[in-house]
C-alpha cells in the first residue's frame, strides 16, 4: 500500500503544478487583455465564427457566439453568448474591475481565474483576443498561422451606465445594458406567446371592395407563432448571402482541384 | 395633463359654488349657466386610450385570425420558415425588443401584403409570383415592418375608438381588451387594414422599409422593382393594394429620397437564386381565396 502512496503524492503534485501554471498562463492573458483596454470609453458587439471541425479549409466558417463588450479603461465588461445545438446560450458575464477580472453570477462574483467557464474553449479564445482599435473584422490564428476564428466587430452607443456594468456585489447578469441590440431582439424572438385569448377575430370586415364575410382562423395564428425561426439558423441565414452583420466577411477561396 | 387641468377647473367651480350657497335670484341664474358649463367641462374630457404592448399583442393576434380567415395561410414550412428570415434580416435592423415578428405567405392571387400590430406581418402568393430576388421580398417585408414599428394600426384604433366605440364621454382609463371592447377594437384595427391607411403612414413606411432593407445588407432597389412589378398583374388582383395605397408614382418618388439618404453603399444583395429555389410553394393552404 505503502509503495503506492508516493507516486500518487506525486502525481498529484504534478497535477497542482500544472494547474498552476495554466493559471499563471491566464493571469498573464487576462493582464495583457487589461492592459490593451483602449483609453476611450466604447461598447461594441462582435459576431464570432469558427471553422467547423474537420471541415475544409475553404469551407464557410460557422457562427460559434456572440460577445457584447463595455471599456472604460481601466475597467471592461464582456457578455459571452456561445451557439450551442439551434440556440444562443445565457450570456457568461465577466467583469474587470481594473485589477482582476471576475465572474459574476445572478448570486455574486467570484474571480474568473478559478472559475468553471474559464475551462471553455470559446470563452478562452475569445479572453485571449481582445479587439483592436478599428478594424470592422480580424481574423485569430494560432501558433502555427492557422485561422481559428474570424471575428466582426460593430460600434454600439458608448453611452452606458458605468455602475451597472462594473458592479460586483450586485451585479447586473440580463443583457439590459445594451438598449437596443441583437441580443435582445432575439430575447423577444425566443419569447413564448401564450396562446389564449385575442385570436378570436372578427366575422364580417369592410374592405375598400365592399363587405365581406369572414370565418376567424386563429389556428392560422397559433402555427405562425409556433413556425419560428432557431436563432443559429438564422445567423446561417445572413452569413450565406453576406447581410449584415456579415457584409464583410471574406467569402471563402476557392481552391483548384488541378492546382 | 389636459384632463387634470379640467378636472381641477371642475372642483374649483364647485368650491366657489358652495361658497356662496346664498345669492340673488339674478346670481342663482348665473349660477346655473357656470353648473351647466361646468358638467360640459366634465364630460368632454378625452378618455385616456392608451394600448399596452400586451394588449397590442392580443388585439394583434386578432387581426392577424381575421386576415388568415380572409385570405388562408400557406401551410408549407419551408416557405413559411425562408419568409421568416428574410423578414427577420430586415426587422433585425431597428428592432423593437418588446415583441416576437412572426411572417406568412398569405393563400391568395391577389397582390397584396399585410402588418397586424404585435408583429404579424403577411404576404401574399400573388405578391410572391411578381418577384424575381429576395431584395424584392425585403423591401416589401420591410414596409410592413414599418407599420409594425410605428404602430400605424395601433394609433388608428386609439383616433377611431375614442369616436366609434362612443368613449367620448368616459373620463376613466379604458381597457380596449376587456371583455367589452376587444371585438370592436379588433373590427377598428382590420377596418383601418383593408380600408387603407393614411397616405403620411404609407409613405412613412415605403421611406421605413428601403432604410431596413438597406441596413440588412439587401439592394434598397428592391422596393422599387416591386412596384414597378405592379401593372404586370392582373387588375383584379391589385385592386385591393391601389385602393389602399397612394398613386404608385408618388411611392416611387419617396421611395428615390429615402435612397438617396441612405448613408451605406455597401447594401447590394439580391440573392435572386436563393429566392427562386426557396420561394416555391409545396404544401395547400389552410383555406383561400
């Protein structure tokens, strides 16, 4: 029993260790995150789209989330919405308070160093690259020149309230900041609307034709309401046909089979 | 505040009346003259008709059952689904975050497209056969949008109840969902639909959809080629639309401004083969006409 005892002291050991230094790495990504904070206070929203695994490399890159950023330097706010299945998940809310960035929670904020989403992929790649200072998009890549995501930025009103969107101890999780943007018109499009009363219609309408009598289809109604459209499908949609926000997106090179 | 201004003149009135309880017969008729004035006073205030999202909705959902029974609704998902989005693109511009837009192929030769309030909005298969891109589906979705947006048939229905459901004389709050008022106000709502709406309102709209249509990315010309599209339907199958619509040049030359304020020049997709493969109908209809 006894010989077992070390190499799992030591493995575990080396699991600390390990672990430390992942969180070293991400002290270090999250202090040149803070540190590329431009001096003018802006919020914009930035569309993320990844290559899909194992596709081509021509092929049409895939919406993979949404972000929603606030800066006041030295403070900045991030709503993380990634795409999963059909939908557009909650957003993950993280928040600097100009010295540490923290995950905030409808129940508080704990630092985001040693939190769970941390771990996610998206969340990493998104951390790890801030935006610039103009550009409408910019392409990541990794160590070896690969592109690992294209990302479109969008001005918003800089016009925010400081407190709510920087406010740890009672912090704001709804995606209220932002008065008028994408992430609530989809709120609204997800929305449920109870099929009860109201579609009960009228019998007889007066046209610029004369008259007519009519028989209410409010059946018509409830398959309306229940035809709508998933979120992602519809981000599919508009990067297809480049309309916004995708109008600058690249359109994928076409590779010679004989080349 | 007109109505508390009034109310406050009333209670003065009839302070000032009680204070001088005791007058000469000559005083007592002017008396009477201010008591008769002041119950005019009274009665004349407005009633305070103001429509709630919620009740939009609910008045909306009416309408919209009334236009599906008119008309029959396509029940094909996968047009219905292709229609979605492209009126989703347009109404993504300028949102209202209160409501969920929902769009229809309406089942009818006519040439016509339609907006409930609460975010109904209705094309017809007519209206469909005409167009040749789904820029064209945009700008008219976009128009429809419009309506949506500045609450055209919502603010029909607050100027014509106040007259037609006989709300002059009320001086309370009215709820036009309540039991009592729902069906008539449903009945304003389509009446101002198929009777047409104000010029102003239209025009309004035709300015609302190139701006939208624009904004989503899709060639703002769109508007415009449906219009021109018009005279190659049949009469009788636009006679509903030109009776409920400005003369279509005067469109045309609002719709030219509205381009030429347009601060993009980026908006250029027409996507006319995705519209041609996605815009066939599969599947009847849940009824027509």
């Amino acid at each position: 029993m006894a010989s077992y005892r070390i190499p799992l002291v030591f493995i575990a050991g080396l699991m600390v260790a390990s672990q430390l230094a992942a969180q070293d790495d991400l002290g270090a990504m999250l202090d040149a995150r803070r540190e590329a904070i431009p001096k003018q206070k802006r919020v914009f929203e930035e569309t993320w789209l990844i290559p899909a695994d194992g596709a081509e490399p021509n092929a049409e890159p895939r919406f993979a989330g949404r972000v929603v950023v606030f800066q006041d330097r030295p403070k900045e706010r991030l709503e993380i919405r990634r795409a999963a299945a059909d939908q557009l998940e909650e957003p993950i809310v993280i928040v600097c308070d100009g010295r540490r960035y923290h995950l905030v929670t409808r129940v508080g904020a704990t630092e985001l160093i040693s939190s769970e989403p941390v771990a996610d992929p998206f969340v990493q790649l998104v951390l790890a690259s801030p935006a610039g200072r103009a550009e409408p998009h910019r392409t990541v890549t990794d160590s070896d020149g690969t592109t690992t995501a294209i990302v479109l930025r969008h001005k918003r009103d800089p016009d925010f309230d400081e407190d709510d969107a920087f406010e740890l101890k009672r912090p704001q999780v709804e995606s209220s900041l932002l008065k008028k943007g994408l992430s609530s018109f989809s709120a609204a499009q997800d929305r449920h609307v109870a099929a009860s009363a109201g579609a009960r219609g009228v019998d007889e309408i007066e046209t610029a034709n004369g008259k007519v009598s009519v028989t209410p289809d409010p059946e018509a109604v409830w398959w309306m309401e229940e035809h709508s459209v998933p979120p992602l499908e519809f981000e599919e949609f508009r990067i297809e046909a480049r309309l916004a926000p995708y109008n600058d997106l690249p359109e994928p090179q076409t590779v010679d089979p004989e080349a | 505040m007109k109505t508390i201004v009034r109310r406050q003149l009333v209670a003065t009135i009839v302070t000032l009346l009680s204070a001088i309880a005791s007058v000469s017969p000559a005083e007592a008729q002017l008396l009477d003259r201010i008591k008769q004035a002041a119950g005019i006073a009274q009665r004349v205030a407005p009633a305070v008709i103001t429509i709630s999202t919620e009740q939009e909705v609910e008045i909306g959902r009416g309408i919209a059952a009334t236009i599906a029974g008119y008309y029959g609704v396509v029940q094909d998902p996968q047009l219905t689904r292709y229609v979605n989005l492209v009126g989703l693109a347009v109404a993504s511009v300028d949102p209202r975050t209160d409501i969920a837009y929902r769009f229809a192929v309406l089942d009818s030769d006519d040439v016509n497209a339609l907006a409930a309030p609460g975010g109904y909005v209705f094309v017809t298969r007519g209206a469909l056969a005409l167009m040749n891109d789904e820029a064209m589906l945009a700008g008219v979705l976009g128009h429809e949008v419009g309506h949506v947006n500045r609450r055209h048939v919502v603010n029909e229905i607050r100027a014509r109840a106040r007259t037609e459901l006989g709300l002059e004389e009320i001086t309370e709050q009215i709820n036009l969902t309540g039991e009592e008022y729902l069906e008539q106000t449903i009945q304003l709502g389509t009446t101002a639909l198929f009777m047409g709406l104000s010029r102003e309102d239209e025009l309004e709209a035709d300015a609302y959809g190139v701006k939208v249509a624009a904004g989503a990315g899709y060639d703002p010309k769109g508007l415009t080629r449906f219009l021109a599209a018009l005279p190659n339907a049949e009469a009788e199958r636009r006679s509903l639309l030109a009776k409920t619509h400005p003369d279509i040049d005067d469109r045309l030359d609002e719709i030219d401004d509205a381009i030429d304020d347009l601060e993009t020049d980026d908006a250029t997709v027409t996507a006319s083969d995705r519209f041609h493969d996605r815009s066939a109908i599969e599947t009847p209809s849940s009824g027509g006409r």
